[in-house]
C-alpha cells in the first residue's frame, strides 16, 4: 500500500492528491473569512421616491433614526494565491 501511493496515477495517490487539493482550498477560505470585513453604507433620502430606491439596493430605515437608512454588506473576500 505505501508503494502503491508514490506510483503515478494510483488510485490511493489520486485520493490523497484529491484531499491535499480539497484541504488547500479549505484553508484559503478559512483564512479568507478570518480577514473578512463588514462594509456599512448610509443614506438620508429626502423623498419617497429616494426611499424606493434604496429599498430596491437592499438599504434598511433605522429604527432609532428613521430618517436614515442603511446597508451592511460583506466585502468580497480576498484569496491569497
């Protein structure tokens, strides 16, 4: 069994490259989301129609402050190579 994981294309040395690649991957998005980061947007409209619009880009009325309203978004995150 240990020679047959040196011979190229084996199936155990397939399976092991498959979970070094499967187990790469999943670090790079754990560290990813280890670093990632909450971007807040604010707007004040003035208008009904300023209102709409923002309700369309998936902005939320404060409730402490109605007057303003505001968005959360999660960064898109970045991936060492």
């Amino acid at each position: 069994a240990k020679r047959e994981l040196w011979q190229e294309g084996s199936a155990s040395r397939l399976e092991l490259e498959k979970q070094i690649r499967r187990f790469l991957c999943l670090n790079l998005l754990g560290d990813a989301a280890c670093h990632a980061r909450l971007r807040f947007s604010f707007a004040r409209p003035k208008t009904p129609l300023e209102q709409e619009s923002l309700a369309e880009l998936h902005f939320l009325q404060l409730q402490t402050a109605p007057e303003i309203w505001c968005r959360l978004e999660l960064a898109p995150l970045q991936l060492k190579s």
